[in-house]
C-alpha cells in the first residue's frame, strides 16, 4: 500500500485526520487499531458508548448529529456520510431482566443520498467472533433534516433512526458497531467495543441474551429517548413473541 501523509485536528470530544485532501475520519475516542479500521474511504464518525454507572440516563443530554457535524463543519469540510450510536444500559438488575439482558442501541444515520437509506444492517463486528446481526426494535423512522443544520450542511439530508437490542454479552467483547448502507458502503463503524457497562452487568457479560419484555422496552426507550420517535409498540411486541 503507497504511503498516504496524514494531517489531524483535535478538539475536546473529536478529531479529524485527513489524508490526500480528504476526511479519513472522524473519531469521537482513541483510533482503532488498523485491522479493525474497514471504512477508510469517506468521512467517518465514530462515536463513543454511552450510559452513566447506574444506568437511566435518559434524564441527560445524548449526542447529535449536530455534535458529530460541529468539528467538521468549524475545519469547512463535508461528508458524503455520516452515523452516531448511542448505548443505554439497563437502570438496574430487575430491569436487566426484563430486557432479556440486552441494553439498546440507537442508530441515527444521514448521506447525501438517498439511495443508501435504509441501513442494510447493523452489527457487532467482534475480533475474535463471526459478526452478529443486531435485532432491529419495530421500523427505523425515515426523515429529511434542515437543510440549515449542522448536519444537514456537513452529512447529507437523509436521515435514518433506528433503535436496535445489544445483547450485553456482545457488547463486551472487542470489536465495533458497524453499519452496511443499502448501497456503496459496507462496514462503516459507529462506535468501538468493548463498551463500559454498570458494575452490576459485568456479570450478565457471560449469560446468554433472552427475549425482552415488549411492556419494559417501551419504557425502556420513552425513558432514556423521550423525545425520539417510539417505534411503534405492536412491533415491539410482535418482536419478542
């Protein structure tokens, strides 16, 4: 492979490394290793696991489009692409249960075209297992952001935003959350693993996930997302029957 010169700046919760006048990526913690760098085409965000050692953050501010946009958009650059993943763990064991030891994971995605949307798939890419497909929760929520957002101006229109189950078993291990876009890319990384669970998950890293309860996983996401779109409850039923 010929050599590429690498130019990177950083800010407080982001940098950005160019390579041959283009974004390489965009990285919200430390790089990953190069064997699990797949996507190095395209501006690529990568954003870190979330959740507070007790769980329940829903209370709190989560990241934005906007947020992963910022960096980008103060260096004058755009993005054919760009993803955010946020983690919510359970509150605490009784809930852990009734998730069927799962926490979830939302997926919002936006491109310039509309052609990659849908998202093809998401899933765990594990260094030392074979890739599991996480199971979405009812039907992504299609929309077109303001064109006069941070976002809109640096990833594209399009928009996605999917809630899916992570199994907390997988989400342990080392690895990453990629997505396959319908067309073009394949293996976009959106958050690196293994992610930092409560204290009181550590153990459910070894139990097998079971199916969550429909009831608590609506809660579940009205708690933690309380103004995102709920995917719709009899999907989420029809989900653990």
């Amino acid at each position: 492979m010929a050599e590429v010169r690498a130019l990177i700046w950083t800010w407080p919760s982001f940098s950005i490394e160019m390579r041959e006048g283009r974004v390489f990526s965009i990285r919200a913690s430390e790089p990953a290793p190069p064997q699990a760098r797949r996507d190095e085409s395209v501006a690529h965000l990568q954003s870190s696991p979330r959740g507070s050692p007790q769980g329940g953050e829903g209370r709190g501010r989560r990241q934005s489009l906007d947020d992963a946009a910022a960096p980008l958009a103060k260096a004058g650059l755009v993005a054919e692409r760009g993803a955010i993943a946020d983690i919510a763990w359970p509150a605490d064991v009784t809930e852990a249960d009734a998730l069927g030891r799962h926490a979830v994971v939302r997926v919002i995605a936006a491109s310039r075209a509309a052609a990659e949307l849908p998202m093809r798939r998401v899933y765990v890419h594990a260094d030392s297992a074979p890739p599991l497909d996480l199971v979405l929760i009812g039907r992504p929520t299609r929309s077109l952001l303001d064109p006069g957002s941070l976002a809109g101006r640096v990833f594209g229109l399009q928009q996605e935003d999917a809630f899916f189950l992570l199994p907390i078993a997988s989400a342990g291990c080392s690895g990453d959350v990629s997505i396959d876009f319908a067309q073009t890319r394949i293996g976009f990384s959106v958050t690196m693993l293994p992610a930092s669970p409560p204290s009181f998950l550590v153990e459910d890293e070894y139990r097998e996930p079971a199916k969550p309860s429909a009831d608590a996983l609506k809660r579940f996401i009205q708690r933690e997302w309380p103004t995102a779109p709920l995917p719709d409850p009899r999907q989420v039923s029809a989900l653990v029957e």
